[in-house]
C-alpha cells in the first residue's frame, strides 16, 4: 500500500518534473525574465491574525500578476493550530501546503522530520548576506538553510500615553515601576493598570530573561529553567497579579488581551509589533499617536525579551517546487517587506529595506528595530515548539496561583527533561 | 420463554433438511453445510463485515501493535517528497503500558475521568427524566416545548461549544455581564481550576439532555395509561405511581441510554478540547484529550504512547460495560 502510493507519487513527480523541463527549454527565448515557464498551483498556508490577513492575501494575489500560470491558493490557517495542522498535512501528504509561514520557533522541528525542502545555494546566498544575521540563524538547521526570514519580531511594552499621562506616571523601565505605575493608574483612573498574558508561555519568556536566566543551554545541554532565575520568574509574574498591577485570564488571552488593551480598560500590555495594527483599530487609539511602546520592564537582574518572528518555507513534498520556491522568493522581496511594514508595521528581515523612507519614518520600526537587534536568540532546536506545551501549563498554574513558582519551575524542568532526552 | 421456542423451532427445521439431505445418501461438512443453507444471508453480510474489518478492526489491530512499540513522529518510516527516512522503532513488549500506569498523570485523569462521566450522566438522566414526565402530559403548546427542547440537539456540538465559550468568557462574556448587573462579582468561569470543571460538565449536560429526553419520552410513552388509571383508583399518590410504575417501565429504555451516555461521556472530547483545551493548566484533560496531545499536540508525536493510552481507555470502558451488564442481568434483564 505505502509502496504503492511511494510509486505513484515518484511517476508523479518524474512526470512533472519532465513536464517542467520542456516548459523551460520551449520557452527559451531569450527573455530570462519571462513569466512563462513557471506553473502550477502554489497553495500558501498563512499564520497572520485577522487583521493582518487581507494584506497577505493581496500580496499572493499579486505574485499571479507577476506569473500569469501560476495559481496562487491563499489560506489563512489559525496560528494557534497552525503547528499541528501543518503537521497533519504534512505527514499524510494530501493536501499539504506547498508554502508554509512558520513561526521561527518551529523550523528545527519540521525541518529535522524532513518535512522542509532545502533553500535553493543562491537564495541561501542571498539570505546570508542581504539578510539580518539573527533573522537568518532561524531558518537553519543542521547547518543547512530551510526556511527564508519574512518578518522578525520581539515583545516591547505597550502603553497608552493618555491614561499614562492622566496618572502622572512615566513608562515603567522595571517590575518594580511597573507596579507603582498600575497603582497610580488604578487610583487615578479607576482602570487596571496591566494585562498580563498567563495562557502563553512566549509571554513568560521575559520574566525568566530578566531575571538574568534562560529555558536551556543549548550549547551545554542543560535545561536552566528550574533554576533559581527560573523561580523568581515565576514569582516575579504571579506576583503582577497578586499585587494588582495586572489582570490575567487562562483561556482567551489573545482576544481579553487586545480587547482590553485597545478599548481603554488597562494602560499596558506586553506585546510585538503584529498586534499593531489591531490597537490602532480600537477605539483609545483612534489617535494613534496615543500607542507608545518602551522595552518590556526589567528584572532583577537583566532586561530582555525574546526573538521571534516568522519564516517562509517549502514543504518537500510539493508537487511544484520551482514555483513555490519563486514564491517564497517574491515574499521575502524588498517591495513586499516594505509593504508589509507600511500597511501592518511588521519589522523587514532584509537589512536594506531599513533605508526605505516608507520603513524609516514607521514609528513602530523606529522603536522595535533597536529592540529586535538586543533581542534575545532563542536556541533554535527541534523540540523548541515542544517545549512550550509544558511551559505553557505550568505557566498558568503559576501566574493563577493553582501552583507555587518553586513547583511550576521544577515541574517544568523536569517536563523538559523528558523531552530533551539525555540533556543535564 | 420466546427464545426457548425459537430453538425449538429450528432444531425442528434443520432435522427436516437432514433429513431429506440423507436420502440423497451424501452428508456435506458442516460449514459447507452452513453456507448453503445461509448462503444468502452470508452475502448480505459480506459487505460490511469487510468494512467494520477494514476501518475499525484494522486501524484497532495497528494501535495494539503500536502501543507495544517506541514508535514517535521521528521513527516512523516516511517519504516526502525526495526526502526518505526509514522506519526505526522497535518492539518493547509492555513497557509502554507500565510507563502509564505508573505515571501519575494517568490515575489523575482517570480521577477525572470518572467524577466528569459520573455528574454528567447523572444530572443529564435526572433532568431528561423530569422534563420528559413534564411533557408526557397533555398541555397548550406540548410540540413548541418539545421543539425548544430539541434544539440543542440540532446545533452542531462544535457551534455550541464556541457559543458556550463566549458566554463564559470572564471578561467579555455575557454570563459574567448578566451577574454584574445583579450586583455578583465577576465569576472566573473557565480560569478557576473548579469552576472550569463546573463549565465543562454544565455544556455536556446542557448537550446531552435532548438525547436523554427523547428517549425516556419513548419509554414513557410505551407504559398502558390503564396502569396509572387503576393505581389512582387504589389510592396511590403521585410519588407513588411514579416510583412503582413509571420508575419499573423505564428501565429498559434507561439501562441503555445511561450504558451509552456513559461511554458516550467517558470519551467526549469536543466539549473539554473547544471549551477549555484541558484548561486552565490541566484540570480539565480527561483521558481522550490527553492522549489526543500525545498523539498531535506534543512535539515529537508519540504515536506509542497514545495508543496505548487508547487501548488502556478501551480497556476501562469494556470492564465497565461488562460490569454494568451482568449488575443488570441480576436484576432480571436481558439484552
């Protein structure tokens, strides 16, 4: 049975690939350019939020503009599912996207499953050299390239100015002014002064950084995060709650987080440059003007958040490659980065496209740049997306108080451990 | 008494046939035997016997064999594309199974398990028998109760269930919305531990009701009125004619609703995995969601794990409807 279906897709292929071959040669004339010898459907499964989407999906349309033979299907699929659906297609093979956008954080995985087609050696070229360094990093694996760098990201702290303002408080750079900061606003406004994400575990990311630790040591294989800055983290965040700096919820985070954000009830919330778009469309920011973001507050030992973002990648098993591949090439092009910037803010991956007026006069770039390039690394392995399950859970236990910080470091140590198998 | 006749009847006819079969002189194999004489019978079954073989005894028969496997996304054999990886998991004999029923994870779900089946089906049975006595009586506007009542029923359960999730949100719900009107502080519907518990096992009996009601209308449509007539004639009072007819007439229609909503309950997963995705933390994950993270959510996916995790919950549902079964047979029930 799986013989034969490993037969039928190896004729399948030969026969495209002989099809694909005559196309290129009879349309040999002269005109490199020419849209004419790339064909096929491309189906693209996109992770951006729902007010991102219209945009990407114009983009992809455009790129049938641009190949008149090539169909470009655009899918939204829900970044929350997304690693699980891309799984699922991805290991039955039946239809299974040609192009995924692929949190940073899940290339190691898809690509050590030998789900991802190797970036052709003149894009790899291109990447390395045209590309920001950090951004780069997360399309490999095993020292090969599988994945180009569309957007990069990190979290800062979003405020809004007014209500800051209003209670005569300056952004907060630490913990500790974070806190005095929500009391003001709580006495001055009667509002809530933070909204602390506790149902994702990227959001703890900057507690365990600004207590000066890590999740793991990559380079020493050893998991850190039950250490002692493991514990204070997650003190330091159930602490937010307890004190009534912040407000958290264990389901729905996402929607509380910008619903609460954007209409007015809290003054501040952690997040990155995808949300932007989203806050400008409520109603406290219809000024916008009135969004400020400052780096996420410090610890008691460091200040940091992670580096995140998305990348573009080519599942192995597409029926059209060459396609697919010119796909992913006019994605990460400098006049789609630098559209993707001026309608949604998201940060360009590609170091040139910083000089472009549209990306240079962006507020949010101007302040996530410098952010993006102090970021922390994550260390890009496999099981980094595998990671964050028990994170997660124990992260919520935490900051709802069903569990201690003591217990939900340990526990998380040891859920990694398991995953990791013969780390320290 | 019926099936003694029936027997009787059939070992009457098959000596007829053997008897005609001898004059002939030959005596064909008894398979033989039972194939020509079923023959028909044989070809209508075919069908889907060859198809409950095919999608359920194979995909089964695989699971056993993996439970018994270190098989994971990372071992298993594949090819994508030009892309071929070798199948190199191994047989490990029954470690998988002492894994889990060594880990404490597993009793606790189990714990859970069984507190949810248990609430769920009975709140469900206890409230679809009361609304059935209420509607198995003649009233203005019986059909648009009925209609009403029917309703969740006819609501695809993943509609409901996102429905169910926006009225409990804590911040923006409706729910919490309506009690801070009455002056009730904001109730963490699904960010408590207990009150999540409480939400999920509220939505599946709020499901499950509409099945439980039609069924036990049935039951009570199916009890002789004369019954009820000369009961009141002796005197019996209302309480008293529900617990010694009413109660006595169901309970063949009840074994089996409650046997099904049982299993039912035991492995309803859209309800905890849209509600609450097994949260807040775990308090939710019942065995089913758990063994789905295995399998999809965590990463590499342990198929091995996971299948034993669903052999294990098979397991549990057989001995408990083998249990329930031979309870019920004491009582003087067949079925």
């Amino acid at each position: 049975m799986r013989r034969g279906i490993a037969a039928t897709a190896l004729v399948a292929t030969l026969a495209l690939a002989a099809t694909a071959c005559g196309g290129s040669d009879s349309s040999d004339n002269g005109d490199q350019k020419s849209s004419g010898e790339l064909s096929g459907t491309v189906t693209w499964w996109d992770t951006s939020n729902d007010t991102e989407k219209a945009t990407f999906q114009k983009i992809a349309q455009d790129f049938h503009a641009l190949h008149p033979k090539v169909t470009v299907k655009y899918v939204n699929v829900p970044y929350g599912d997304a690693q699980n659906k891309i799984k699922n297609a991805f290991s039955s093979g039946s239809d299974a996207p040609d192009v995924i956008r692929s949190d940073v954080g899940w290339v190691a995985d898809f690509a050590s499953l030998g789900y991802l087609d190797k970036v052709p050696d003149a894009k790899a070229e291109e990447v390395d050299s045209a590309f920001l360094k950090q951004a780069a990093a997360s399309g490999r694996y095993d020292g090969q390239m599988y994945a180009v760098p569309q957007v990069i990201d990190t979290l800062g702290l979003f405020y809004n100015k007014k209500m800051l303002k209003d209670a005569g408080v300056e952004p907060p750079k630490s913990l500790d002014e974070l806190k005095t900061a929500a009391a003001a606003v709580k006495s001055k406004t009667g509002r809530t002064g933070m909204y602390l994400r506790g149902d994702d575990s990227f959001w703890f990311l900057p507690f365990i950084y600004g207590e000066g630790g890590n999740l793991v040591d990559a380079k020493d294989k050893k998991v850190t995060v039950d250490g002692p800055a493991g514990v204070k983290a997650f003190k330091a965040a159930r602490d937010l709650v307890t004190s009534g700096a912040a407000i958290t919820n264990a389901t729905d985070g996402w929607n509380n987080m910008e619903t609460a954000f954007k209409s007015g009830k809290v003054a501040m919330m952690v997040n990155g440059p995808w949300s932007v778009a989203d806050v400008y469309a409520g109603d406290a920011f219809k000024d916008k003007s009135n969004l400020g973001v400052a780096v996420v507050p410090a610890g008691s030992a460091g200040q940091g958040a992670p580096q995140g973002g998305h990348d573009l990648a080519v599942y192995a098993g597409s029926k059209n490659l060459a396609a697919s591949h010119a796909f992913v090439d006019y994605l990460t092009s400098q006049n789609v980065q630098v559209q993707t910037t001026k309608a949604l803010s998201l940060l360009p991956t590609r170091t040139a496209a910083y000089d472009q007026p549209d990306v240079k006069s962006n507020e949010m770039v101007q302040f996530f740049k410098p952010a993006v390039d102090k970021a922390v690394e994550r260390a890009w392995i496999p099981e980094n997306g595998a990671l964050f399950e028990p994170l997660k859970l124990q992260f919520t236990k935490a900051v709802t108080g069903a569990s201690s910080p003591e217990d939900a470091a340990k526990a998380s140590g040891t859920a990694f451990r398991k995953i990791l198998k013969g780390w320290k | 008494m019926t099936v003694h006749t029936g027997q009787s009847t059939a070992k009457a006819a098959g000596e007829g046939a053997r008897g005609r079969v001898r004059t002939t002189g030959e005596r064909p194999g008894r398979l033989r035997r039972a194939l020509s004489t079923h023959w028909y019978a044989w070809t209508m079954v075919a069908p889907v016997v060859i198809v409950l073989g095919v999608i359920i005894g194979w995909p089964l028969g695989r699971g056993v064999y993996l439970s018994l496997t270190d098989a994971n996304e990372r071992n298993v054999g594949r090819t994508i594309g030009a892309n071929h990886i070798d199948a190199t998991y191994k047989f490990v004999g029954l470690r998988n199974y002492t894994d889990a029923l060594t880990d404490p994870v597993f009793t606790q779900r189990l714990v859970w398990t069984v507190v949810w089946t248990v609430c769920c089906v009975s709140v469900t049975f206890l409230l679809g028998l009361a609304l059935a006595t209420i509607l198995n009586r003649e009233f203005r506007g019986r059909a648009a109760y009925r209609m009403m009542l029917i309703l969740p029923w006819a609501v695809p359960g993943f509609v409901s269930v996102f429905a169910w999730r926006f009225l409990f949100n804590r911040d923006n719900g409706l729910l919490n919305k309506v009690l801070d009107g009455g002056g009730i502080s904001a109730v963490p519907w699904l960010d408590d531990p207990t009150w999540a518990k409480v939400s999920v096992i509220a939505v599946n009996v709020w499901l499950g009701v509409p099945f439980m009601m039609v069924a036990l209308l049935g039951g009570l449509q199916s009890i002789p009125g004369e019954l009820y007539e000369a009961a009141e004639m002796d005197g019996a009072g209302p309480w008293q004619r529900f617990r010694h007819i009413t109660v006595p007439g169901l309970r063949a229609v009840s074994s089996t609703v409650i046997l099904l909503s049982t299993i039912w309950t035991f492995n309803m997963f859209p309800v905890i995995f849209l509600l609450t995705r097994g949260g807040p933390g775990d308090s939710t994950e019942i065995l089913v969601t758990q063994a789905f993270r295995q399998a999809f959510v965590d990463s590499p996916r342990d198929f091995a794990g996971s299948a034993t995790w669903g052999v294990l919950i098979l397991a549990v549902l057989m001995i408990f409807a083998l249990v329930y079964r031979r309870s019920l047979r004491k009582q003087g029930e067949v079925w």
